[in-house]
C-alpha cells in the first residue's frame, strides 16, 4: 500500500484523516508538532502511522520530515500530500494587529507551499497527487472572519493555478472545501471570541460587540449541526485514489448550498444572506 503525508495531524480533519487512511493499510506519515500527538495517533493507528514533526511555518522541520519519509518508505510508492495544516484568526479589521494577519497567512497560505514545494519530487517519483483542505470560506467569508477567508480565498486560486501547472505531468491537484465539521475548532472559536473580547477596547466593544456576540451563536450553532469529521476523511481518501477525481469537492450540506448561492444570487442578495444567516 502506498504511502501518504498528513499535515496537521493532531487533531480534527488531519488526524481522523491520518487514522481512516492507516486503518485501509496505507502507510500515513502524520506531520505533528507536539510529541504526546504522535504518540497519542501511532497508539491509535498502529504501526501504519509514522508520526513526523512539522511545522510548516519552519523550513528546516519541512526538509528534516521529507527526509524522514524517504528513509522510511524504502521501496513503497509516494501516493500524496494532503495539505490540512491550518489555523483560524479573525477579528474586526481595523482593530486587529497585522502580526494577526501575518500569522494567518504564514500558516494556512505560505505554510501549505512550503511543503508543496518540498514534497513535490516525492510526489512525481510516486505519480501521486496534491490535495488542499479548504473551506467554503474560501468562497463566501463572514465578518470577523477576514484573515481566514483570506487564507482561503488564496488556496482557491492557488491550487487551481497548480492544477494547471502539474496536468502535463499527470499530477491531479484537488481542493477540498469542507462546511461545517464537527471539531474541537469550535472550541478554539469560542476562545478566539473570549479573547477578542478580553483584549477590546471599550470603543472596538461598542462597535462590534453585536458581531461578538452573533459569532457566538454561530459557533455554537455550527459545532451542533456540523457533519461528522470521518466525512471529509472519506473525501479525502476519493480524492487520492479515485481514477478520476474532482478538481474541487464540496463536504456537508451547508457547503454545497452556500456554494451554490455564491455562483448564482447577485451580490447584494448573498450579502444579505450572509449578514442574516452567517
């Protein structure tokens, strides 16, 4: 069976990813930052999961774990990376600190083309393939939520430019844009909120404190009606080793339907959909 590189495997969408993969006989490399996760995921997943540490923000971590696949696959072929890693920031624009959004895209932007770039030959040698996790924030983003649907909004049209790019080398690149997961990222958006709040003036609070408050709602809302996270783990699987896969595939209900308004309601319709419901 063919082996695979998962960043941002500790938790979520990454390590349910890691573990669907490793349990159908592949072997899944899972890039992780802290120790205690890998050996938490190689207790869980067997001997099929090989925990590598990585920190897309860190070149030497990325050139150290290439290296440590190439010694550790031998003779096995290279069937992927899927770039999961990924944070979420947000806040209102003009009270948030560039270093915010500096973060943001370092991580979720310019992380997932640091590893692209140094796993590529692995991927050639292997005719594997590329996939992106998304979001369909990359299509519709909310207020609050500019660094994020920044990220985003960027892998869109980074992978598609990849996409042709790597078509006359028989190289798929797929984008996966997940809805609503249920995952413990609703518990970090509930303390990215707290912590906006904490951190407020008094004059960002009385200017934004109602869109404090709706993305309150909607985190808990979201973390209730989101779909299990073995969902987008299967999706992943399909676009790996499907003959023919989708360039994009859409996860969840809410995705598909806010993907569907985002290509035909006229702007102002969207926008206000979005303010109503988002």
């Amino acid at each position: 069976m063919p082996a695979i590189l998962v960043t941002g495997a500790s938790t979520g969408i990454g390590e349910a990813a890691a573990l669907h993969l490793a349990s159908l006989g592949h072997l899944v490399f899972a890039g992780v930052r802290k120790d205690a996760d890998g050996e938490r995921l190689q207790a869980e997943g067997g001997a099929r999961v090989v925990p590598v540490h990585l920190d897309v923000t860190d070149q030497a971590t990325i050139d150290a774990a290439v290296e440590t696949i190439r010694e550790r696959k031998g003779s096995t072929r290279f069937a992927g990376l899927v770039n999961n890693a990924g944070v979420a920031r947000g806040g209102p624009l003009e009270y948030l600190d560039l270093a915010v959004w500096r973060e943001q895209l370092d991580i979720n932007v310019l992380g997932q083309i640091a590893v692209t770039k140094a796993v590529l030959p692995l991927v050639r040698e292997g005719c594997g393939r590329l996939v992106f996790i998304g979001s369909i924030g990359g299509r519709v983003s909310t207020s609050l939520m500019g660094p994020y649907g920044a990220s985003k909004f960027a892998l869109e049209g980074i992978t598609e430019s990849l996409r042709h790019e790597l078509h006359p080398f028989g190289i798929e690149v797929v984008l996966i844009e997940p809805g609503v997961v249920r995952t413990k990222i609703w518990d970090k958006g509930t303390e990215t909120a707290d912590q906006l709040e904490a951190e407020a003036s008094p004059e960002m609070l009385e200017r934004y404190r109602p869109h404090i408050d709706k993305m309150r709602k909607s985190i808990v809302a979201n973390n209730r009606a989101g779909v299990d996270v073995s969902v987008p783990a299967r999706v992943i699987e399909r676009a790996l080793f499907h003959p023919h896969p989708k360039p994009r595939y859409l996860v969840g209900p809410d995705a598909k339907a806010v993907a569907l308004m985002a290509k035909f309601a006229p702007d102002r319709a969207k926008d206000y959909l979005v303010r109503r419901f988002g």
